[in-house]
C-alpha cells in the first residue's frame, strides 16, 4: 500500500469505527430504560413566567399565619413557588376547589362532562362508574403505568351525586350512629367524589394499602397528578380518617405545590389556595 492510499484506508476505517460506536450508544439499553423511566413520570407541567406580581414582603406577609414549614418551604424557593401557584390558579376551578365538612358544594352541582369508565381499558368493579373528562388522560397513564410495573389499578368508587351520597351517609348512620360515620363518610354536598375528579381504588379498605396497587399508588400517583386526600395521622386537619384508597386528582401542578410546599398535605394547600386566590389572581 502506498502512502496516499493507506491514509484513506485509515480515515476509512476511523469513520466506520466512529458510526459503529455511535449507533451503538443510541440502542444503549440504559438510555432507553431512562426516556421509558422519563415517559412512566407522567405529565409534566410547563412553567409560564410568573403573572403574580407580589414583593417577598407582601409574600412574608401572606403565608405569616402558615405553619412554620410552610412558611419556610416556600421563602427558600418564592419564585418556584410563585409559578407553580400561577399554574394552578389558572386552572379551572374543579382542580383547586375546597370541598371538605366546612365548604360543601351546591346539591345541584354535578360535573358536565361525565364520562362511563366502563368504554375505556380500566378494571372496574362496578359498571356505572363515571368521571369528570378532564382527568381522564392522567387515569389512562397512571393505569398503563402500573400495567406496566406488573400492577393492576381496581377501581371501585368514582363520581357521587349529591342525593346518592346521601343514601351512603344514612346507610353508615343507621349502621354505626352518626359520630363514627362521620369520621370515613362525608355528609352530601361535602363529599370530593361530587366532583367527579375523586377516585375509590381496590377494596376501599385499610388494607388496600399493603396490596402491590395500593404501594405502587402511594409511590407514583403524584406524578398523575393524583393526591391521596386523607393521609394517616391527620384526620384533626382533614376531618376524616386515613382512606388509603381514596385519590382526588388535582393535576400535576398541584401534586407538585402539595408535596413541595405543604408537606404532602393536600387539605393544608387547598385552604391555603382558598384563603388567598382572590389576592394572588388579582396581583
Ligand atoms: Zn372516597
């Protein structure tokens, strides 16, 4: 080989080499598992600039009757927190609506846009379970999700009217006297499951919590943008005992404020949001 020609040949082979081991790296099965890992994480929220305009005097002065933690979660990062509150404020008001013993919903209120679980690949345990459009794409991911991971997603009590929830109450009350149902059903009007974004899982009972589902749940659903509205210890804050199995979705955005600023409390964040939002929309 002369001189000329054995330099092509070694360029040759330093390209080949080169797209070899590119072609390599795109297959590597440890990126793929991370964009799958990326993929199963759910929606993600996209952060606008913020729109509230509040000085972190007149935001020390808004969270000063907070807890502690709250007020400390939020000063350490009052941007992030802003965007994230902008986002949620701007959703519609099912998402961020205090619905709890205090602040019942009107009894003619029911969403419009129900639709039957049973025309889409969910395992129901009864037929007629109905619920809001809007939180349907986040139920369809976490389900695949779960399929996924081996888990299947049961779900066993959805959207409750106001006068159907009303025959619930007075069954429990006739069943275990007022002062105890009290503490697992809620009056009608009071119930989350009136919005039609609150889902029952499994056998809406205690021990749904040490089934693979009700693990996988307490692990992922947040990234759906589902939060477990009754969490163990709380029931002084929330009214009601803990439900392991009872999700109200209130998107990604509010999961993420939940979690990062409220210390996972959902009742906390909503009071918060209910107290404030005529303020924080009109800054
Ligand atoms: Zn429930």
């Amino acid at each position: 080989m002369n001189y000329p020609i054995r330099i092509w040949f070694l360029f040759v082979l330093i390209t080949v080499l080169f797209t070899v081991s590119c072609s390599a790296e795109s297959s590597n099965p440890n990126k793929s598992t991370e964009a799958e890992k990326e993929m199963k994480s759910g929606p993600q929220p996209v952060f606008p600039h913020p729109e509230i305009d509040i000085s972190l005097t007149q935001l020390k002065k808004l969270i000063d009757s907070e807890p502690v933690f709250v007020q400390e979660t939020i000063l350490a990062r009052p941007q992030y927190f802003l965007e994230l509150a902008q986002q949620f404020l701007d959703l519609p008001s099912w998402a961020g609506v205090l619905v709890d013993k205090d602040h019942p919903l009107p009894e003619e209120y029911a969403p419009d846009d129900l639709v039957l679980l049973s025309n889409y690949p969910l395992t129901l345990n009864r037929s007629d379970l109905r619920l809001s459009r809007v939180c349907m794409p986040s139920v369809l991911a976490m389900t695949e999700a779960a399929r996924i991971d081996n888990i299947e997603l049961v779900y066993s009590s959805a959207f409750r009217s106001y006068s159907y929830q009303q025959g619930l109450y007075e069954r429990y009350v006739d069943r275990h006297g007022q002062k105890e149902a009290d503490r697992f059903s809620a009056r009608p009007g009071t119930s989350q499951h009136q919005l039609g974004t609150t889902i029952d899982f499994g056998s809406i009972s205690p021990e749904f919590g040490d089934t693979p589902a009700g693990q996988w749940l307490r692990k992922e659903a947040w990234k759906y943008g589902f939060s477990l509205s009754y969490p163990e210890g709380e029931e002084k804050l929330t009214g009601y005992m803990f439900e392991i199995w009872h999700y109200r979705y209130i998107t990604p955005s509010g999961t993420r404020l939940e979690r990062e600023f409220f210390g996972g409390l959902q009742q906390h964040m909503l009071e918060f949001f209910h107290r404030h939002r005529n303020f924080l929309e009109n800054q």
